[in-house]
C-alpha cells in the first residue's frame, strides 16, 4: 500500500477538456404550484377540522348533543 501511486495519469485530465455540461432544464412553475396547491388545502383541511371541532363543542355545551338513540 506504500507505494501505490495514487496520482492521476496526464490522459485523464486531458479528458477532461472534452467535457461539454448540459444545459440545465428548464425549470416550470410546477414546484411552485405544487406548493401552492398544499398549502392551499392543507389551509382549507384545518379550517375544516376546526370547524367541526367548534360545532361538537357547541353542540355539548348546549347540551343538545345525543350518544344515543
């Protein structure tokens, strides 16, 4: 393991001028509607759990709440 040579050859670096990156994609509103979109209905979900939580607590409070026939 001393001596391995570790060292990169001169034809591996020269690969790498031939290198050409991508283009990157171009990116669309999706992400962004797709958050939009969550926090859009996650909104409306919690509106709606709390508003059959106030419902059932009124409902006991006024005594008017049956859990039976």
């Amino acid at each position: 393991m001393k001596n391995d040579d570790l060292r990169a050859d001169r034809d591996d670096l020269d690969e790498l001028d031939h290198f050409v990156p991508r283009t990157p994609a171009k990116r669309g509103n999706n992400l962004v509607m797709q958050v939009a979109a969550g926090v859009f209905l996650g909104g409306l979900a919690l509106w709606l759990v709390q508003l059959a939580a106030t419902t059932l607590y009124a409902k006991l409070m006024l005594g008017t709440f049956t859990f039976g026939g």
